[in-house]
C-alpha cells in the first residue's frame, strides 16, 4: 500500500515537473511575441526610451495606420501576393510531393531505393547552393520579374516533402491497393481515389512545414522580383529600414499583420499536425 502511494506521490510530481517545463518553455517562446505586440502599440519615443519598458505607457495605433497607409510599402497589396505565391506553391508541392512519394513508395523500378537517398542528399543541400542556378533557369525562361518565378521552385522543403509523403504511403497496406487495381484503376486512378485521401495527416504537417518556410522567404523573393506591386510582404517590410534609422514601431505593426495568414493555416491544421509528423516515424 506504501508502496503504491509512493508510486502515486511520484507520478503526480513528475507530471507536474513536466507541466512546470513546458509553461517555462511556452514563456520564454511567446515572450517575444507579446513584446512585439506591446511595441507595436507605443510611441517610437517610447520604443527607444532608456530605461526600456515592456508593457507601453501609452497606447497608439499610429504604427498601423503609418504601415496600411504607406505608399511606397504596398502592404496590402504584398500582403496578397505572399498569401497567393505561399498558397499556390505549397498545394503544389503537396500534390507533386505526394505522387512523387506514391512513385518511391508503392512503385517498383530500377534505382528506386537510390533516387530516394538522392531526395535524402537534396535535403541536405544549402539553399544558397543552387540559388544561381535557379536564377539562371527563370532568366532562361522569361520568368524573372513574375510571381510565376517564386512558385515554380524546388528546394529542399520539396525533398523534405517528398519524404514526409512517402514515409506515410509506406504505412498503407497494399491490399488496398491491389483491390483497386483488380478494379480496373491505372496508378493515377489508384493514386487519386484511394491513395490521396488518405493523406490528410500528412498534407496538414506539410502544409504548414512549407507555407511558412514560402512566407518567410526573403532572399528568393528580393532577387526575382524588381515591381513593388509585385513584392511580397518580407520584401516589401525592407521599406520600413532607412539608411540612418528603423521605425520600430511600424516594423513591428507591419510584423503583427503579416503573422496573421501563418496563424490561421496553423489554427486550421494543429489537429494533424502533430500525428503526420509522428506517423512519418513509423516504417523505413
């Protein structure tokens, strides 16, 4: 009985520890964020102040009206762009990335095994790699100026897409497969009607994986696109650094609405995110 309530006692204080580390940890990743928030509600005297404060004295919304009503910014407008190049390249890489990982899973042909350690090897790769060569091909293609030129991209978020997908067909049984076939199905039917909607777990981990890499991107985005119409939302935020100063506080408010979009993608994927990154563990 001692025995047991000493079990108890250790079990409870366990899962408080862990309770305790994970609060500890929640506070020091949002921190940041709330003072972000904070800022971008004070004055710029006040941002700059010594000694610095966290919680503002007095409360502005200036910052944002200065940011929607910049010219020279574009925010909304890049804004847009962001939510259609981010939005458009990840269904793309989702879709091509599934059936790729459909081809490497289920499919058997000479060097399969080797062409799924080359996806492993692109992973790998730095992006700053291949950043002239992909440059070269949109130049070789009329591409560069276009919001076509961010989209059409392959890097390593691709590869580690393509593995995400494969490691998860790979745990579906292939008699589900086989009963599409002896139905009459061609691959690309079998791919479509059976495999593809089992994917909902993946494609929600991956899809959040790959819209936020797209929206952050900065240096892809400067080096292909010259119209400020055109510009997305973290080239556009370059307008608010001056050769001399920064408007904090409008770089701030401009941060704080460009988080939206990455906040409600999350909101409608945070279910299966979590399970498609686990499931992707399951089989070699």
């Amino acid at each position: 009985m001692k025995r047991e309530k000493k079990q108890l006692y250790l079990g409870a204080a366990g899962q408080a520890a862990r309770y305790l580390v994970l609060f500890a940890a929640s506070f020091v990743f949002l921190l940041p964020f709330v003072a972000m928030l904070f800022n971008a509600v004070k004055p710029e005297y006040e941002i700059l102040g010594y000694p610095p404060t966290f919680f503002p004295h007095e409360i502005t919304l200036d910052n944002y009206r200065a940011v929607l009503s910049n010219d020279s910014m574009h925010l909304l407008s890049s804004l847009g762009n962001s939510i259609l190049v981010a939005g458009v390249r990840t269904a793309f890489t989702l879709y091509f990335a599934a059936l790729w990982g459909y081809a490497l899973s289920k499919c058997r042909f000479p060097g399969r095994r080797l062409l799924f350690y080359v996806v492993l090897s692109a992973m790998m790769v730095p992006v700053a790699v291949i950043l002239l060569p992909l440059y070269q091909e949109m130049v070789w293609f009329r591409l560069n100026g276009k919001l076509l030129s961010l989209i059409l991209v392959i890097n390593s978020t691709t590869s580690y897409a393509v593995f995400i997908m494969k490691q998860f067909i790979d745990t579906l049984p292939n008699e589900l497969l086989e009963a599409g076939r002896i139905d009459g199905c061609t691959e690309f039917q079998v791919f479509h009607r059976l495999v593809f909607p089992l994917l909902r777990n993946a494609i929600s981990a991956v899809s959040i994986i790959v819209f936020l890499y797209v929206w952050n991107d900065f240096l892809w985005p400067y080096m292909m696109i010259d119209d400020p119409s055109k510009f997305t939302i973290t080239v556009a935020m370059q307008f608010l650094n001056g050769q001399n100063f920064i408007r904090y506080g409008q770089l701030m408010a401009a941060t704080s609405i460009s988080m939206l979009p990455i906040m409600v993608v999350y909101f409608i994927f945070q279910n299966r995110f979590t399970q498609g990154i686990a499931t992707a563990g399951l089989k070699e």
